[in-house]
C-alpha cells in the first residue's frame, strides 16, 4: 500500500533551527510537496522536489533521496509565525497526491 | 503563483438542505480538480477528483449521490452537498492542478445545524 510517516508533533526554539522528516512508499513516484498549514486555512505550497538533493528557498529548505523515500524540510531562523502543520505529500504514478498527517510544529520563545 | 478561489468561504445551512460551494481557477486553466474534506487535527482527505467535462472520481467510502460533483468548464468545479447533515460539518478544501503543480483555494468551513 501507499504511507507516508512524518511525526505527529514537533517543538523548537524561536530563532533556532528544526527539521521535519518524512518518509513515503507510493505506487511510482512523482515528486514530492511541502505544505504549510495553519489552523482554519488551506494548504499552502513551500516546495516540490522531484530530483534528489536539496532545495533553497529563503529560510525554508527541501531535501529529498528517491532511493530512500525519504524527505526533510529544514526550517532557519524560526519565528513565532512558523507555528502550523506541515504536511508531506508525494505524488504517485497517476499523479494524486498522497498525503501525510502532517507535523504540528511548535514555536517557543 | 496560480490563484484558486472558493464560494463561499464560510456557509451555515440546516440540517436537511443543499450547499454549493464552487471552485475557480482564476488565472489559468486546469483541466483536473480535487475534492478535500479535513476534520479538526486531521489531514486532508481526498473526496474526488474530477476532469472537466467527464464524471468525477470517488474515493473510497465517499457518497457520490449525497457530494455531488459538476466541472463544467476548465476554470470552474462545484461541489454540491446534498440534504446536508450535522456530520458533514467540515472545512472543504478544492485544488486545481496546472501541469505538475497543484494550487489550493482557501477552503469553505461549512457548518450544519
């Protein structure tokens, strides 16, 4: 069947560094998301790696091992705004996405 | 970015009525949208997937005569929620896909009494 595991709840320090993992097993594989969620809102996009290595983006990085189904979004400089859930996503065969629980990160001054 | 809207944004019916909650892709043109549902500290739950012009996909254990689902045109999806009960009480979630992007709208929390 088709998983992905990230962990269910996360704490970290304002202004230090923290990061999320997640691990998927799909059906082929089409890339990878990262979403921010906070409570009553939608998802919104962070990142999509469909090639090994890892991607830059300001304070918010995404690595990714397609030989390990393995993920980790690195978060910097963390402020009290970061608090939310992040959710894992990859994308299988037939292009659905299959989403993880996400991690509920929490942010302490 | 894309840009993916939702009507309405919040929505109280009573229990026993219909809601249509529509979907726009405002800025492009996406030729398959999904269906979310997400309960409070859960993830997100894919409802159905549908493809313009053609009938939608239904997950799993999803009631395709009680959420109804038309996209019409490539801009436009509506989700319709017939004789709505308390249980279906949830934050709607749809999202366009352009290429290998997915884009979200806000979502429509949708209370029943």
């Amino acid at each position: 069947g088709q998983n992905i595991d990230q962990p269910t709840e996360m704490t970290a320090t304002e202004g230090a560094i923290v990061q999320i993992n997640c691990t998927y097993q799909t059906s082929g594989f089409n890339g990878l998301f990262w979403y921010q969620q906070h409570a009553g809102e939608a998802p919104t996009f962070l990142s999509y790696n469909v090639l090994d290595g890892l991607e830059e983006k300001g304070r918010f990085s995404s690595f990714l091992s397609r030989s390990k189904g393995y993920s980790y979004l690195l978060l910097k400089e963390l402020q009290m705004k970061d608090s939310a859930s992040y959710l894992c996503a990859a994308v299988d065969s037939n292009y659905q996405l299959i989403w993880g629980a996400g991690t509920k990160l929490i942010i302490k001054p | 970015g894309a840009v993916v809207s939702q009507h309405p944004s919040w929505v109280i019916c009573k229990s026993g009525t219909s809601v249509k909650i529509e979907c726009r892709s405002l800025d492009f043109q996406a030729t398959t949208m999904f269906w979310y549902r997400q309960f409070p500290k859960q993830s997100l739950m894919l409802m159905a997937t549908s493809n313009e012009g053609s009938k939608a996909t239904y997950e799993q254990g999803v009631e395709k005569d009680k959420f109804l689902i038309n996209h019409a045109s490539l801009t436009l999806s509506t989700l319709t929620v017939t004789s709505a009960h308390p249980e279906d009480s949830s934050f709607y979630i749809c999202s366009a896909r352009e290429e290998r992007e997915q884009y979200f709208g806000p979502g429509t929390r949708l209370t029943v009494t």
